[in-house]
C-alpha cells in the first residue's frame, strides 16, 4: 500500500514539475520572440516584459512545489551527515516543519495579494491585461507546495524517509541505469 501512496504522490508532483517546465518554455519563447521583433523589426512584443516577469515568478513558485517534495535544493549537510540516523531524522523533520510554516505564510500573503487585485488592482501597461490571473497561479504553486512539503513532513515523520533516494546517483542507490547491482562474495 505504502508503493501505491509513492506512486501517486509522484505523479503528481511530475505534473508539478511539467507546469514549472512550461511556464519556463513560455517566458523563453515570449522573451525570444519579442528580442526578435526589437532588434530585427524594431517592433517588440506588447507587454513582454510585464507578461514574461510574472510568468516566471509562476514557474519559480511551481518549481519551489516540487522542491518543497523531493528537497533538491542546495545546502549543507556536513552536520547531518555526522550525526546519527535518528538524529538526522529529527534534523530532517525540524527542517520540512520550517519549510511549510514559511510556505504557509507565502500563502497567507499571496491570497491577500490575490483578493486586493481582484477588485481593480493592477493591469500591465500596453494590453491592460489584470495582474490578478498570474497571481492566483502563483498562489496555486504556493497551495501545491504547501500540499507537497506536507507529504514529505509527513513521510519523513511515518516512515523515517530521508532524501537520500532522490539524491543518489545508480551507482549509489545500487542499480545500474536500471541493473541491479551484483554483490561479490568473498
């Protein structure tokens, strides 16, 4: 039952990660295209800077989702590497407790963002297109990595998961690019 629960929270997350993906692949076109039609048409994109800068705050907090889950993001660990399994458990907990607290209060604040513009707040400066859309999708990213730093609290706290299996290489977890390992015996 436990693999079933993995498997679903894993696709959902790759999902996660595709709308960060896409919402990338869409700040690189828009910025493409308009350098293009500055520099060889002298005729930019409308709104090309406002649309690309609020695109990417949507792929930033969609990609902080996924990190809120899997915790693949830079730190040091050279104390959690020399303390004991237990203790590292407890390190890992305190950690991801800090991480949702600060999710939540991204949250909080981005949803009182989101209302305020909802009553006439903010439009970009060509097209007059409202800020409140790109800002419920990033308080949507924000609501999912709330939900997936929640799961990986709770995996660490039932199941005393680490983050070792999303940040070994084959040759550390023991396969081979899908090969088991073969044990030698002496």
């Amino acid at each position: 039952m436990t693999g079933q629960r993995h498997t679903a929270a894993d696709r959902v997350i790759l999902w996660v990660e595709r709308t960060a993906a896409v919402m990338l692949g869409l700040v690189t076109l828009l910025i493409f295209v308009s350098a293009v039609g500055r520099y060889l048409f002298a005729a930019p994109l409308p709104d090309s800077f406002d649309i690309s800068r609020l695109t990417l705050a949507i792929a930033v907090i969609w990609g902080f989702a996924s990190l809120g889950y899997r915790g693949s993001h830079i730190k040091v660990d050279i104390l959690a590497q020399a303390v004991s399994p237990a203790l590292r458990r407890w390190l890992d907990l305190a950690a991801w407790a800090i991480l949702l607290g600060f999710t939540g209060l991204l949250v909080w604040k981005m949803g009182a963002r989101v209302i305020s513009q909802l009553s006439g707040g903010e439009v970009t400066m060509d097209l007059r297109l409202p800020h409140w859309p790109f800002l419920a999708a990033i308080l949507l990213g924000l609501i999912a990595a709330l939900v997936a730093t929640s799961l990986r609290l709770w995996r660490i706290w039932r199941f005393g998961e680490g983050l070792e299996g999303h940040e070994a290489t084959p040759e550390e977890d023991g396969s081979d690019m899908g090969h088991p390992k073969v044990e030698k015996n002496e």
